[in-house]
C-alpha cells in the first residue's frame, strides 16, 4: 500500500527527507532534490529490505524517529514567504532575448545618497531578492560574461514596498553598458496595501498643527484616505481612527518599533519632521505582522546620514510685543505675558575627523536632531482665601461654600455628661482676638488678601492671580550607521523627548506649591541585517 503526501515549495536543490516502511521497520535518508516552483513528492512505499527490519521491542523508538523525520521535513521544507519588516525590497527575474532566465548573474542595488552597495546574485531559476532597504533612492546594475550590463535609473523607494525589476540582458561584452531611463513598475502587484506616505521634505513643507509641544508630524495623518477624528480636537493624535477602527488601536512603529504606551496605546515618541525620512499610513487590507491594530498602521523612520554633510536650523518665535493688540482691548490696558518660541537644528553626514578617519571611506555616518519649545503663558486662575473679617476671628457672614458659616464652638466649654458631649458655641460665630493661636495667625498673613469681587450670599473665588504658566518641550535624536559590507548593514539610535511644566503659584512667594512635573520617553534600538544568500537575509533588531 502507498501512502503520498504533497507538500507545496518554491525553492530548488532544497534538502528533503525521504522514509520507507514495511511492518514495523523503519528507514530513511536525507538527500537533494531539485525542486522548480512546483510540488514536491513524498512517498512512504512498502517492501523494505529485510535489513532495515526491526523487532517488535523497538515500536517506540521507531515512533519517536518518526516524529523527528516528520519535524525534520516541515522545518527543512517550510515554504518562503515575505519577511515581516517595514523596510523595502527589490526583486525580479532575469532573462535573455529568448525568455530563458538566466543564473549567476551578479545583481548590484546601488544606494546613491551612501554610496553603499547591496550585491547578490540571481538563482537557477533567474530569481533574485535583495531586502531591508531604507527609504531613498536606488539603482540597479545587472552584470554576466557574455552579456552587456544592464543598468537602471534611480529607482525612489518607499517603506513597506517591494519593488519588482524584471530584467532581459542582451548578448554583448561586458564593457557594454545598457541604460535604462524609464521607470521601473511601480504598480503594487505584491499585496493590496492601502494608505499613503509622505517624504521627510513633504512634512517640513507641509503646514502642520503646532503646539505646546510644536510640530506633531502624526496630525498629517488625518490627511490621509480611510483617516478621520474622532473628536473636534483635531490638535490630538489620539484621536485618530484608521479604517473606521477606534482611536488608540493603531500601531505608531517607528524605525520598526512601537511607540504607543502599553497602559492605554496612547502615542509615546512624537519624531519631529526634520528627523523623519518618512512617514507612511496603512488603512487596509495590511500585513498579517500588524495584525494587532483596530484598524491601521503608522509607519515612520528616522533619517540616517550621507555621504555629504546636511543640515537644517530654525527658529518660530512670538510674544505679546509682536502680536496685535485686540480689537475691544482698551489702548493703555496691559497685555498679558506671552511667549512662543520653537528652535531647533540637525545635521547628518560622514563621521569625519580631520587627518585621523573619514566615515566616507569606512562608510560610516551620522544623523543628529534637537528640537525645544518654550511657551510662556498667562492665565487667570481664582481660589478662595481667608476674608478681613474671617482674619480677625469674625465667622458670622457667608460662607466659602455657600450659605452660611456652619456653627463654630468653643472646644473649652466641652462638658461630658450621661455619655454625651456638649460643648457652647461662641457668641454671634465669632472667635475673641484672645483666643486665637500666635503660630496660627503668623502662617495666616503669608495668605494675599481678597482681590475679586465675590457672589452675594457666598465668598467663592475671592482670589484672582494672572501668572506665567512655563513649559517647555525637549526632541533629540541621535543615529550612527555602518555599512560593514555589502551584505552587512548596522545602525544604532537613541531618541528622548517629554514635557516639563512648572506648574503657577496660587501664593506669591511660596516656598513650594507644586513642584516642577514632566516625563521622559526613551528609545534605544540597535539592527544588524545581514545577506546570506540570494534568498536567505535576516535582521536582527533589539530595542
């Protein structure tokens, strides 16, 4: 009796597991077969050798053998699919004139802002597949003896796109060079993603809700088709929903990572537009590795450095001085203070040290951005202080929360009699000078006088202060690559940012009313991917 089992690959020359049994013997091999996108047969056939038998003792282990041959060939014959990476890929097949693919061809993905290049070469079956490239702009050389070289234009890649360049080589030396200038196509044939992205100089462009905490990039993403808000703040990311989802169920992944805050999903790290290389919304249908999200995906990364030095400062700066004077406002009344100033700077290129190394020839290079915002702020904010006649003892108006005072008694007149306690009020609600405490009265005058006006029958928000509200609001990115080889690329980078707000002060002068509160988010995030064949890349990212 035969027993057969298909199993669907893609791969070629993959090893493979075959086994035969007769009874309760047991044998099997390891061996090559040559496999061409098509199924791949195995066959459990009768009739074994007498000299593979085995005694009946040995069922179990015979049992145990079988379940690792089984766990053998599904590990060893596990289909290919599409790394999960939001990085770009280019692949495609190459051919002659004829249609026939053609193997060993050297494959050069040229990236032009780093002069780094990305090598493999094309498979027996023509294919080839070069993975985890940042965003930019490419191109791609193709070289074999016999043929001229093929050389495409720049080729701009964007995150998450995998990029299809079929390619026919003519005969010719390969002195001969063939340049294409057309596009390649762009045309999404690999999944059916739908969303957007923006480059880094589109954000900068691009008029963008500003804040305490200045430029927000993921405000754009309201933009966006399948994007809306969820409320009339539209100056909240929080409040964005993707794909109908609710807000606070997408996914912010930054350079690979999530950014959202593990007790709510709320959005942590906010990259500024000057450090994005750039930012990409995923609405539906996406990726089964962002499969956690309510309805889509934020994608954004960070920009590494070139071969040349660039670099970018501004400054967004205002103040009651500069600001119009209202149209009811009085022409002697005093402006309240008020300041916004929103600076920052970066710079990228090679780690250069004058006569000692040069990043260029050692391809390495550097990215830094540093963003701050300082907003100065007037407010009016009311509360409750003691009276002139509540100072002197005297409780007998209204009360601060309405009504009147509630009886005051004299805690020395207390009487215990037949278990109950009585104590006698003080005449009329008002407490002799005599009576009061020196310690107490001392701490009392560090309390302002009443400044307000205050509703008949009640003395609430007595009080009214305008003072400066300060805050500010740090960004700073840092990121080193190094292009090891041309199938090894590293990079490392650490981001913070968070607010700091020194709260106002109700008192003049006090020593401590509140002390000065913030918090900081921190990224670290380090990545090494490495080439190890023409269908074999890995990365490996810790963060």
């Amino acid at each position: 009796m035969n027993r057969t089992i298909f199993f669907s690959h893609v791969l070629e020359h993959f090893p493979c597991c075959w086994v035969s049994r007769k009874g309760r013997a047991w044998a099997f091999s390891l061996r090559k077969t040559p496999i061409d996108a098509g199924a791949l047969l195995h066959t459990f056939r009768e009739n074994v050798p007498a000299s593979l038998r085995r005694s009946r003792g040995d069922d179990r282990r015979s049992g145990l053998l079988l379940a690792a041959v089984a766990l053998c060939c599904t590990l060893l014959l596990s289909g290919p699919v599409s790394a999960q990476t939001f990085y770009a890929s280019i692949s495609g097949l190459v051919k002659d004139a004829d249609g026939a693919v053609i193997p060993d061809v050297a494959v050069t993905v040229h990236e032009n802002s780093t002069a780094t290049d990305y090598r493999t070469v094309t498979t027996k079956s023509g294919a080839y597949r070069v993975s985890f490239l940042k965003p930019g702009s490419y191109t791609v050389r193709f070289e074999r003896s016999g043929f001229a070289q093929y050389v495409t234009n720049a080729q701009n890649l964007v995150l998450n796109q995998e990029l299809v360049v079929d390619t026919v080589l003519k005969p010719g030396a390969t002195s001969e060079v063939v340049t294409v200038t057309g596009d390649a196509n762009t045309l999404n044939t690999v999944n059916a993603q739908i969303g957007g992205e923006l480059s880094g100089q589109e954000l900068v462009d691009l008029p963008e809700t500003t804040g305490s905490k200045g430029a927000n990039e993921f405000l754009i993403t309201k933009t966006f088709a399948g994007a809306s808000s969820t409320s009339q703040d539209y100056s909240n990311v929080n409040n964005l929903s993707l794909g109908g989802g609710r807000p606070v169920s997408n996914p912010i992944i930054i350079d690979g990572l999530p950014s959202n805050m593990g007790v709510d999903g709320t959005y942590g790290l906010i990259p500024t537009p000057d450090s994005t290389e750039e930012l990409q919304v995923l609405t539906s249908p996406f990726s089964a590795q962002y499969g956690q999200t309510g309805g889509g995906a934020i994608l954004t990364t960070t920009k590494s450095g070139t071969d040349k030095f660039h670099g970018s400062a501004f400054e967004s700066y205002s103040s009651q001085a500069l600001n119009a004077r209202g149209y009811f406002t009085a022409p002697k009344a005093v402006i309240p203070a008020q300041s916004f100033n929103y600076f920052g700077g970066s710079l990228g290129g090679p780690v250069w040290l004058p006569k000692v190394f040069d990043g260029r020839k050692h391809r390495l290079y550097f990215f830094t951005d540093w963003e701050n915002t300082l907003n100065n702020s007037a407010s009016t904010l009311n509360t409750n202080v003691p009276t002139a006649a509540e100072r002197n003892g005297d409780f007998s108006g209204p009360s601060a929360l309405g009504g009147a005072t509630p009886t005051i008694y004299d805690p020395n007149t207390t009487v215990v009699a037949n278990g109950k306690i009585s104590r006698t009020a003080f005449k009329g609600n008002i407490i002799p000078t005599n009576r009061l405490d020196p310690v107490g009265m001392s701490i009392l005058s560090f309390f302002p006088q009443p400044n307000c006006s205050y509703t008949v029958g009640a003395v609430t928000n007595n009080y009214c202060v305008n003072p400066v509200a300060h805050s500010s609001y740090l960004y700073n990115a840092d990121r080193v690559d190094f292009n090891a080889s041309d199938y090894d690329h590293i990079w490392a980078k650490f981001s913070r940012d968070g607010p700091t707000n020194q709260p106002v002060q109700f008192i003049p002068n006090a020593a401590n009313t509140s002390a000065v509160n913030g918090w900081v988010d921190d990224h670290y995030e380090m990545s090494w991917s490495h080439l190890f064949s023409p269908r074999i890349s890995n990365e490996a990212r810790i963060g």
